[in-house]
C-alpha cells in the first residue's frame, strides 16, 4: 500500500464530492469552520462556501467544476468571471479562492497575483487560485483530509509492525530511565531559554515603542495641514515605519534561535499586523502620487510655446484625483488615530504577557484587559470603512476634533470646499516636485523655473526630514 505522504490521490468524481472535499479542506487550513453559501438554485453571486475567521476576515470561495468541467484546465477568462461574480456579493470579501481540479498553472498564479495587485488600490480583497496539485499537497498535510475522503491510502499494521511496536515500548521504558538523569540538566538549560525569551521580548518592546513614537509624530503631521504631500508623507508615515518593521523582522529571525516557540509565534502574528498597518500607509500614499503626478504634467506642458490652454485643461481634471487621494488620506488618518495607535499600546501589553509567562510570573487582570483590546480593535478595523464624504477637504480641515463616523449633511457650501482644494493645488505646484529632482531641472532647462530652484527644493527636503527625524 503505498504511503499517504507519497500518494497521488485521485481527484473527486463528481462536483459534490468535490465541494464536500472542499469544506473539509479550507476548514483545516484555517482553522475554522467553512459552510455552503446558500443552496442550489439560490443566487450565490460567485461564492460557494465561505467563513468569517476569528479577527473578522470574510474568506469565500467558489469551486470550479460543475456540469462536466471537473478535471479540466482553467483559463484566464473563467478567473476573471468568477472574480466578477463576486462583486453583487453583498458582504466585502478580503479573501476570495478559486478551487479547481485542473492542474496547477503558473499562469494563472501569475494572474491572480496581478488581480490582487489591482484590488489592493481600490481597497477590494485578494484572489488565489489553488490547482490540484496544490490542493493534494494540503491532503497529504492533514490526515484527517486522508481518512475520511482516502481511506484507502491508510497502510494496515504488518505483523512485522507490531512487533516493531512491542520493542518500541522496551525502548520507552530505558528512554524514562535515561530522562531521570537529565532532569537537573534540563532545568538550567530551561532557566537560560527563559532569560533569553525575555531578553529578546524586551528589545521587541524597545521597537514597538519606536513604533509608537513614529505613528504619532506622523499623526501630529497630519493634524497640522488639510493636505499631506506624498514627500512630506514618506518622510513623516513610509520610510521610519519601514525601517522600524524590518529591524523588528530580523530581531524576531535572530531572536528565533534563543526565544522558545510560543513567544516567537506571538511576535510573528503582532509583525503580520503591523505589516498590513503600513500597508495601508503605502496606499494612502500611492494616491496622493497620482495626483501629484497629473500636477508635475500639467506644469511640464507649459514648456511648450502656446501650450497654456493644454496645462489649465490637465489641471480641471486634477479634481476627481485630488477627492481620491483625500478619501484614503482622511481614512488611513483615522485608521492610524483610533486603530494603529491604541492597537500598539495592547501589542505592548501581549507581548509582556508572553514575557511573564516564559518566567513562569503571575499576569494581572489589568494587563489581561489591554491585551484583550487588540481583539476588539483588529474586528472594528476590518469593520470599518470610510464613508466617502462629498466635500473630503473640510473635513479634514477639522479631522483631529471629528469622529471617524463623522458625516456632513444638509445644504453644503461647495465655495469654501472648492476654496479648500484650490490652495491644496496652490501649495502642490511647488510640493509635489519635492524628491523629483530630473523633473526640477527639466522645468529650469525651459526656462519656467529659476537656476537656484533646485537648490530651495533640496533645502526645503532637508528641512522635511530633519522634522521628520525622530528623538533619540
């Protein structure tokens, strides 16, 4: 009989086996409980099982093979269908899976990384295809997957076997015998594994608390002006942040070979977190890129003799750019005010638990109830989404004293928002050429801006980043 780790399992023979393999299968992977998305000749706009994981993650999946597609090749062109019968779903989706028993195919892969890549700005969920290869993989993983939908594959015991077995239990008895004499060697190699866990917990603090310094000078940044600019942004909200995740990264890598296995894992759930908190920064960003980018074009066409009427109709067209790019600024400001923020200080609090409990040292009921928030925190957030307001501008004039379910209602004066956005443009004909140093001298060689131009620019970036430094 051949053994199930080295098995090549036959796939299901029909579409509802298919989908009960399917249950079963997405459920050990994470976790939880997979369940069928309504039943058949029930509209299901694209989802065919589905699961809100504990920290509030909608997963849905749809499996590909009714009628007689079981088995066979999926193309690019029934991934995009599936992608776009989810969007009448009437839940957000932040993980959506295509299961199929085709074979694994790069291309697709390929595809669906480009698909999540696409979504990531638009704030939509991300899209994996899983061929069957990949799907035999997650069944040799799992023998519960083997047992009940390959029991076939389970290798009897040969007589050979148990006797095998009888001369393990020989075995075990002179293994106790041998394990009373390293007792006292195992309790002081224990008691240095517990100094190092808390000595690689402490320097995670240290980082953590850098962290925290960071999120709030950069909120204070976004507190003193309507409009961040993509320069001011990096220096203040991108680049500490990233260098803060990635020397907490190594520390936890380094910190791997000393720190026993349930810290390790704590650290590497809280990084994760962390990870997706900048993430949200880099999109924010990324929009404010784009309207920076339409200003430094509109700019350029003004080196063209008689080109003005071009530059006034790019920069009309900067408006709708300009309200994006202020949505998910105002967003990610929120998200940092009420979720990235309080949600570090309960990091602090678990990651002390960890450090306490590898010291075998008693945790209070205070330090349980801040760790407890991170919970609380991680579901509002995956909750929460920003109700896009018509005059985003004001809005953020006033965001520091505003709640992040703010809205604005009855008669709007669209003169003081257009006023708002008019000097948000005022200020990035000179901002958003900050960092962009060719597009500087390109507007001097034509004559529209001045020689020393380009040193003011550089001065007004030193100054950026001096502010942005933080205190040591």
């Amino acid at each position: 009989m051949t053994a199930s780790h080295a098995a090549t399992y036959n796939r299901p023979a029909d579409w509802q086996q298919f989908e009960r393999l399917s249950i079963a299968l997405m459920s050990c992977v994470f976790a939880s409980r997979f369940d069928q998305y309504g039943r058949g000749g029930q509209r299901q706009d694209g989802v065919d099982l589905f699961c809100r994981l504990k920290d509030g993650t909608l997963i849905a999946v749809q499996c590909k093979g009714r009628n007689s597609n079981l088995g066979k090749k999926l193309t690019i062109a029934q991934v995009d269908k599936a992608v776009s019968e989810t969007n009448s779903f009437p839940f957000k989706i932040d993980r959506f899976f295509i299961l199929t028993t085709g074979p694994h195919d790069r291309s697709l892969t390929n595809h669906a990384l480009k698909l999540t890549q696409e979504r990531a700005l638009t704030g939509e969920g991300t899209v994996e295809v899983w061929g069957w290869g990949s799907l035999e993989n997650i069944i040799r993983e799992n023998a519960s997957l083997q047992e009940s939908f390959y029991s076939e594959y389970k290798p009897k015991i040969s007589i050979r076997g148990w006797i095998l077995r009888v001369g393990l239990a020989g075995c075990l008895a002179l293994t106790v015998f041998i394990a009373a004499h390293k007792y006292l060697a195992y309790q002081a190699e224990s008691l240095q594994m517990n100094e190092a866990t808390i000595e690689g917990l402490s320097e995670y603090m240290n980082l953590n608390d850098r962290l925290i310094d960071i999120y709030e000078s950069c909120l204070g940044m976004l507190d003193k002006s309507t409009f961040a600019f993509s320069y001011s942004f990096q220096q203040f909200c991108v680049i500490p942040v990233e260098r803060t995740l990635n020397a907490m990264e190594h520390q936890v890598q380094h910190a791997s070979f000393k720190i026993d296995t349930e810290a390790i894992s704590q650290l590497d759930v809280l990084l994760d977190l962390l990870k997706e908190d900048y993430r949200q920064g880099l999109i924010a960003n990324q929009m404010v890129g784009y309207f920076e980018q339409g200003i430094r074009e509109s700019q350029k066409a003004l080196c063209v003799p008689n080109n003005s009427h071009a530059s006034g109709d790019m920069i009309k067209d900067l408006r709708k750019p300009a309200d994006a790019a202020m949505n998910r600024q105002l967003e990610f400001y929120f998200i940092l005010r009420d979720f990235i923020l309080p949600g570090l200080q309960s990091m602090q609090a678990n990651v002390l638990i960890a450090a306490r409990q590898s010291n075998r040292r008693g945790v209070s009921e205070q330090m349980l109830s801040d760790a407890r928030k991170l919970s609380e925190l991680l579901k509002q957030r995956h909750e929460y989404r920003l109700e896009e307001p018509l005059q985003p501008f004001t809005l953020s004039a006033v965001k520091h004293m505003s709640s992040r379910e703010i809205t604005i209602s009855g008669d709007m004066d669209t003169m003081i928002e257009d006023a708002r956005f008019a000097q948000v443009l005022r200020e990035g004909f000179g901002a958003s050429f900050l960092g962009k140093h060719d597009d500087v001298e390109a507007m001097i060689k034509c004559g529209l801006y001045r020689a020393e131009a380009s040193a003011m620019f550089r001065q007004e970036e030193a100054s950026i980043e001096a502010s942005a430094k933080p205190s040591i």
